[in-house]
C-alpha cells in the first residue's frame, strides 16, 4: 500500500505539491490540513484502534522514532522503550537507530510523531535500503534485512 498512488505512478513524492511525508499536524501545529491521501490515512487511523504503525521508506538503512518535529526527547519512560526497541530491532540489520530529528533531521508533519501525539501509538519511520529506487532484484534483500527486525517491534507491543 501507498499513501500518494498518484505520485507513486509518477515516480515522484508529491501530491498537489506538497509532500505527503510532511503533511500531518504536529504539536505545533495542531490544526495543520492535510492534502486528501494523507487526511484518508489519518481518517482510517481514527476509526480503528491501532496501537503502533510502521512507516516505511527508501532510503538511508535507519529506524527512528519521535519526535520528528523537534529535537526535544520524549519523556523517559516512551524514550527508554523506543531506543531499547530500536536497538534491539537494529541488531538484526545494523541500522542506525534513534530519534528521527537527531538520526537523520528536523521534519515537521511526520507520520510518526502524528500518531504517537494524537493517538499514543508506538509508531517509527525505517529508512529501507540503500537505494531510493532498488532493482526488482534487491527488493528481496531488502525485504529479508527488515523481516526480523519488524517482527521484533511487533512483538514488542503489549
């Protein structure tokens, strides 16, 4: 599944110009409005009760948690969980691991920080790979790198 089809056909990020990957509310922006594929994504988060997500993208080969908004940490006990979780989840590929704005950068309007603040979701944006747009060859690979590590964040959740 993707969140801008449109854009996935035309192999590029954007929907009406903006990019999806920053187009959620954030704490400091709490009334932000989002284009239509991501305000379905946050529509169909609402109307279910799921208690993490995994947001996954090409490229950068990292798993990173809250917050993206600022480089502020979560308070100790979400922290804890989260960097022992991904450190955990990063032995089974090596990836880096860690707050998204100290792992890679500052990103206002992430999906991980939204559902995390909104809905109390353990959710994390993975860097997969290290090509923006792998072979079909090297999907299986990729693929293989990211199972265990998956299945340790699922299990994770209580």
């Amino acid at each position: 599944p993707v969140v801008n089809p449109d854009g996935y056909v035309r192999r590029e990020r954007y929907a009406n110009g903006i990019d999806p990957n920053r187009d959620y509310p954030w704490p400091e922006d709490s009334n932000h409005s989002s284009n239509p594929c991501v305000s379905a994504i946050i529509k169909f988060y609402e109307t279910h009760a799921i208690k993490a997500s995994i947001d996954f993208h090409a490229f950068g080969e990292m798993i990173m948690y809250p917050w993206a908004y600022t480089y502020q940490s979560l308070p100790t006990f979400e922290n804890d969980f989260f960097d022992q979780v991904t450190g955990q989840m990063a032995k089974h590929n090596g990836y880096v691991f860690g707050q998204i704005s100290k792992v890679i950068y500052v990103a206002k309007g992430s999906s991980a920080d939204f559902y995390y603040w909104k809905h109390g979701s353990w959710a994390l944006g993975i860097e997969v790979g290290t090509q923006k747009v792998p072979t079909s060859s090297q999907i299986p690979k990729i693929i293989q790198e990211n199972s265990e590590s998956t299945w340790t964040f699922v299990e994770s959740i209580k």
